[in-house]
C-alpha cells in the first residue's frame, strides 16, 4: 500500500511506466476504476486524479460510455 500523500502521482508513474515499457500498448483499454482503486488500495478520487493527469499528458483518453484508453 502507498504511503504518501500524493497517491495519485505513483499511480501515474506507474502505469506510465507500463506504457513505456509496453506492458500496455496504444489502443489498450485500462481497467475500471473500480480495478484500479482495488489494485492500487486508494480511492476513486486519487484514481480520478491519475487519469486526468494521464489525460491531460496525451497519454489516454477517455471514450464515453465505453472506457478510458491508451492513446
């Protein structure tokens, strides 16, 4: 479990260290929100917050009704 503050900044380093590594490629859909705060024991805000982060970097987009995606 994460110990800081900023939970939502490990959250971004580590799934864009998946991308970079090609552990999740261009056109990948992310998990739910509801996986993510399982898999990384925070909560849905800090997941909200990594994802707009990621977003606003061009890194995923979200697709309505659909999911959010590797770009």
């Amino acid at each position: 479990m994460m110990s800081t503050m900023y939970k939502y900044l490990e959250i971004v380093e580590e799934l864009t260290l998946d991308i970079k590594e090609g552990k999740l490629k261009s056109g990948d859909k992310l998990p739910s929100m509801a996986q993510l705060r399982e898999e990384f024991e925070v909560s849905y805000g800090s997941i909200r917050s990594a994802l707009l982060i990621m977003k606003t970097q061009g890194l995923l987009e979200g697709r309505h009704g659909v999911g959010v995606f590797v770009k």
